[in-house]
C-alpha cells in the first residue's frame, strides 16, 4: 500500500468519527450552597459531572453540564478510537517504509 493510500483510508476512518475528546468523565454529588436546599440538608446532594484530563502535564477538570454529558462521553469514546487509528496508521507507515508485506 502506498503513502497516499494508508493517509486516504486514515483520514476517511478519521471523518467517521466525528467529535472527539481525551479524558474521563467523572460523576460526583455536591452541595449547591442554598440553606433551603432538602437534597443537600439531607445529605444526598445533587448529581454532577467533570472532564478530567491532562494539558501540559498538569491535570486540570472542567464541569460538564447534565445536557452535555452523552455527547461528552461519546466524544471521548471517539477520541480512543481516534488514538487506535493513530497507531496502526504509524505501524503501517513503518511497514512500507521497510518494504513489507
């Protein structure tokens, strides 16, 4: 297989997959603060969720709000294939710069 051909089908693979994303998604409860609150005074909190991931060698997390969290998760499950495709492009890259079959 030629260069220009393992890029085409790289590239081609890279367009289905739509959004992608690195990190973990993480659930966690929290208070909201207000006194009157019966979730938090009972103790229970209310259901949240964060991006956690690594820039620079530094962790950092952003809140992800309850309407954005199914995408959220399949841009990260998008971004693991994403990293899978990069490396069998480079294993088949090496292959045809050694001539092999």
């Amino acid at each position: 297989m030629r260069e220009k051909e393992l890029l085409k089908n790289f590239l081609g693979a890279v367009k289905q997959l739509g959004p992608v994303a690195k990190g973990s998604l993480c659930q966690f409860r929290r208070k909201c603060g207000k006194a009157s609150c019966k979730k938090c005074s009972s103790g229970e909190g209310h259901l949240s969720y964060k991006l956690t991931f690594i820039q620079d060698g530094s962790t950092h997390t952003r809140f992800v709000g309850p309407t954005q969290v199914e995408a959220m998760r399949n841009a990260i499950a998008s971004g693991r294939k994403l990293e899978r495709l990069i490396l069998e492009f480079g294993l088949d890259y090496l292959k045809q710069m050694k001539n092999e079959p």
